[in-house]
C-alpha cells in the first residue's frame, strides 16, 4: 500500500461475521482479540443458525 494511503474508518465501517461450531467462533474471536483487532465485549452473542450445532456472532 502507498504511505499516502490513509483510510477514514468511520467512513468506511466494516461488518465482520464468525459462523461455525461454537468452538471454532470462540476461538477465532479470542484470536482476533489477541492481535488486538477486536475487543471480546465488541461480538454480539452466540445465536444459532440454520445449521444444527453451527452459531454465528457479529
């Protein structure tokens, strides 16, 4: 990327999405937590989806 390149988030506001087993969401926020891109608190709570044993957070 250009050094000049210097995006307005709030202009830009993007909208992540975990969906899998419980497991596999829980440890991929805490991942995304430890690089320090998203704070636990931030993740809406599990919800199931059309898929028995699969949750979905935003």
């Amino acid at each position: 990327m250009s050094a000049e390149f210097n995006p307005n988030l709030k202009k830009y506001p993007v909208e992540h999405t975990l969906k899998g087993s419980r497991k596999a969401v829980t440890y991929s926020m805490h991942t995304l937590y430890v690089f320090g891109y998203a704070e636990i608190c931030e993740w809406s709570p599990l919800e199931p989806t059309e898929v028995p044993g699969e949750g979905a957070i935003r």
